[in-house]
C-alpha cells in the first residue's frame, strides 16, 4: 500500500473552494453535453436497429457502477489529482502514474476533439472563413475563458445550461406536437423500448457499447475535489446525480427522436440525424440544433480545458511531472495557468496534426487519390473527429478501471467487515469497462499504445529505472 499522505503547511498559493454541489453538477453536464446522445443518434439507430432508448438506459446503469467508485475515492482523496492520485495510494505509485498518464490523453484529446468539431460546425454557418482560422479562435477563447479562473467557468457554464436547456424544451414541445397530432395504436409507443421485428441482443448490445462512450467525461467532477465546497459529500452526489440526469435526458431525447423519425427510414445522413428530426418536427428547427451542438460542443471543450489542466497540476504538485512548471498556481486567479496555455497549444497543434493523420489515412486508403471534395471534408473536421474520439476513449477506459480497481481494493478487500456491495459496484464497473476497452478500433489501441509508452520512457529516466520514488503526495488542507 501507497505512503499515507503529508499535510501541506506551506504558505503557496492553493485552488479556491468556490464551487457549489449545483457548479459541479453543471460542469458534468455541461462536458458531457446536455445533448449527447444527438451528435450519435443516427450511429446509433443503425447499429441498434431502432433501440437506442434501452441502450442508452442500459449505459447509464453500467456508467453509474464507474461513477459512484469515483464518488467514493473522492471521499478518501479530496484532491485534483482524481484517478492518478486514487490508483497511486490503493495500488502502487507508479500504476498511479501510468494511470495519470493515460487520463492525460484522454482529457488533452477532449478539448482537442471539441476544437476540430467546433471549427468544422462553424466553417458551415460562415462558409467564407476557412476551417484554420476557426481552429486558432476557438482555442484562444478557451483558453482566455479559463485563464479567468474557476468562478468565471462556472457562470459561463451556468449560462450555456440555460441556453440549451431552451433549445431541448423546444424540441420536447414540437416533437409533441408532432407525435400527438396524429392517432397511433400502442405499439407506436412502445417501439422504441422494444420492437420485436427488429429486435436482437446483438444489436442492442452493440448499440450500448457505443451508447456507453456518450457519459465519458462525468469523471472530470473528482479533479475538481481541491474547488470544491465540502468535497467529501458534494463530489459523490455530483458525480452519480450528473450520469442520472444526463442518462435521463438522453433517453427522453433519443425516445421521441424514435418516435418521430423510426428506424426503418433512413437518414439522408447518419452524422447529422437528429437536425434531421428536429426538422421534420419544426423545420426552423434544423439550423438551430446544428448551433445546439455548436454551443455544446464549446462548453464540452472549456470544461475539458479546466479538468486536464487540473489534472496535470495533480501531477505536477505531486513531483510525477515538472514541479516547477506543472505544479504552480497563479496567485491573481489561483489557477493552474501554465498548464491552462499549455493544454490550449496543445490542442491547437494537434487539430492540424490529427487532420494530416485523418488526411493521409483517407488517401491511402483510397484507390483514385485524394480529390479536393474529400480533402475538404477532412480539413473541415469530419475525419479528423472520428478518429480523436476513437483515440479518447483509450486513456479514459483505462483511468475507469483504476478507479473501480482501487475503490474495490480500499472499500472491499482492506476492509475488516466485507460487504457485498463494496465488492459488487467496483468489481462490474472494472469487469464493463474491461470489455469496452479489449473492443476499441485498431488506430486507438496503436495510438495509445505509443502514447503509454512515451510516458514509461519519461517515468522510467524520472526514476532511474524506478529505483527511485516516483510520487511524493502532498494533500493540502482543505479551506472554506
């Protein structure tokens, strides 16, 4: 077991607890998307022939399995290193580190992905302005937005909330007009559930592992421990109340996307189906869920801004990275603001370099040679956003399973008095997401692979071979 951890009397600047039980819940929301499940609704419907409203509910019973051993090492470790710090003390430092290492591309590539899509969406409403120069903007606003510390974040969040939140009421209120405005026996209701022409436990199941990959993100709550009020209670309730309301909200999306437009007929296209029944429900609505997705896709890109910088800052401060550089605080806005930029330029240069990948994949895959319509569409994002999303869910899958592996550790196999429950949560969220992580594509496996191998590298000179200590965990008090 990991060194019990150092109280921390220095006099350096320390995160602010400034965020309420209500500012996490809208963080988690608001990176996970209010709309999830739209941007993917017409993957899907095709892949579950139609049930998509069981499979998201499905999903969000396994992710809650994840979320409430989250919740609880949060308890234990109220602190913004989130499953780095939890593996690093139940487990071992170093599997601490890796695992450190694996959330950093998944929280570098968040922002980085939301970047591609935002520029892309937005190329589409202002033809005119190139997709580069979107890139260079979006990422200067999140990084400018972020650098004006915590608060700031929140109300933009809150703001952002609200706005959405209009946008889904609206498509809630046309899609009942639509649905109700015609008779329908019950079975028309029912179908989304279950509909036993076109039923099938593979496809539903292929459906929920995709299904699944839409909650990645509520983990980003626990690297907000140290910002917190009352961490010990508020990061849990966050955690679990976030996977609840999104799992819900989605389900009720996706139920009268269903209904409206039904498995049967296809989409014109499979990317932007849900514009596509909005449209059919209210025709002013197509235009608008496109900036819908805009505007989530931005708020998905800020809040992965602050929890990967966050997250390096738990690293850093905890020696695994640069101390110096990764552990510091600004003293104005008491942020990590070097890791703020850092993770903005990162996102920044990999956009271009995911798009060269994305571009040279297509053309050598190709049998005529790259034509200008295809390089186009690349440029614009398509490409380049499926493949950062396959890639993402490497490191998150992995962060997943350290976390369940740890809670089970600290809450079933130290404890004196075994409890089922403390075995049952932890053990079926490592074992799902176990399953989810052997099925993931080919090019992410290979990218993650070189990407944890780079980080042995650095950890194995860092430490001698580990010979030496690699983590050396500093828990400042908590301040109100």
């Amino acid at each position: 077991m990991a060194t019990n951890p150092t109280t921390v009397t220095s006099s350096a600047p320390r995160l602010r607890r400034a965020l309420t039980l209500w500012d996490l819940i809208l963080y988690g929301v608001i990176v996970i998307q209010p709309v999830a499940p739209m941007s993917v609704f017409g993957v899907l419907s095709d892949r579950g022939r139609g049930h998509v409203v069981t499979a998201v509910l499905i999903a969000m019973v396994a992710m809650l399995f994840t979320a409430i051993s989250y919740g609880r090492m949060a308890r234990a470790y109220p602190s913004a290193g989130s499953a780095f710090t939890y593996v690093a003390q139940e487990i071992n430092p170093a599997m601490g580190y890796v695992t450190g290492w694996s959330m950093v591309m998944d929280y570098v590539l968040n922002p980085l992905i939301c970047t591609v899509w935002c520029a892309g969406q937005a190329s589409q409403f202002a033809p005119g302005v190139p997709p580069w120069i979107w890139k260079i903007f979006f990422v200067i606003v999140f990084t400018l937005l972020n650098i004006r510390g915590i608060k700031t974040s929140a109300r933009i969040n809150t703001g952002m909330a609200i706005a959405m939140g209009m946008v889904v009421v609206a498509i809630f209120v046309a899609a009942a007009r639509f649905i109700f405005g015609a008779a329908h026996d019950p079975s028309y209701y029912t179908r989304p559930f279950y509909d036993p022409q076109t039923f099938s436990f593979a496809g539903l199941f292929g459906c929920t592992s995709i299904a699944v990959l839409t909650y990645i993100g509520f983990d980003g709550i626990s690297t907000l421990s140290e910002e917190a009020d009352n961490p010990r209670r508020n990061i849990l309730l966050a955690t679990v109340l976030t996977c609840v309301v999104i799992g819900i909200l989605s389900a009720v999306e996706v139920y009268v996307a269903q209904l409206i437009w039904p498995a049967s007929q296809p989409f014109p296209d499979v990317n932007t189906a849900y514009s596509y029944v909005a449209g059919r429900a209210w025709k002013p609505l197509f235009p608008i869920v496109g900036l819908t997705l805009l505007l989530a896709n931005f708020g998905s890109g800020l809040g992965a801004q602050i929890g990967a910088a966050r997250l390096l800052y738990g690293m850093g401060r905890s020696n695994a990275l640069p101390k110096s550089f990764f552990g510091a605080v600004d003293e104005k806005h008491r942020i990590p603001r070097n890791n703020v930029i850092l993770v903005g330029v990162v996102a920044l240069l990999g956009a271009f370099i995911l798009e060269m990948i994305a571009g040279y994949r297509t053309y050598s895959l190709g049998t005529s040679g790259l034509s200008w319509p295809t390089f186009t569409r690349i440029m614009n994002g398509g490409e380049a956003y499926g493949l950062g999303a396959e890639m993402l869910n490497f490191g998150a899958l992995i962060a997943f399973m350290g976390v369940n592996l740890a809670a089970l550790l600290r809450y079933y196999v130290r404890e004196p008095q075994k409890k089922i429950g403390n075995l049952i949560t932890p053990a079926l969220g490592f074992l799902i997401c176990l399953l989810l992580w052997l099925n993931l594509s080919r090019p992410a496996k290979i990218a993650g692979t070189v990407w944890m191998v780079v980080g042995i590298a650095f950890g194995a000179w860092k430490t001698r071979g580990f010979r030496s200590g690699l983590v050396n965990f500093e828990l400042p008090p908590e301040e109100g």
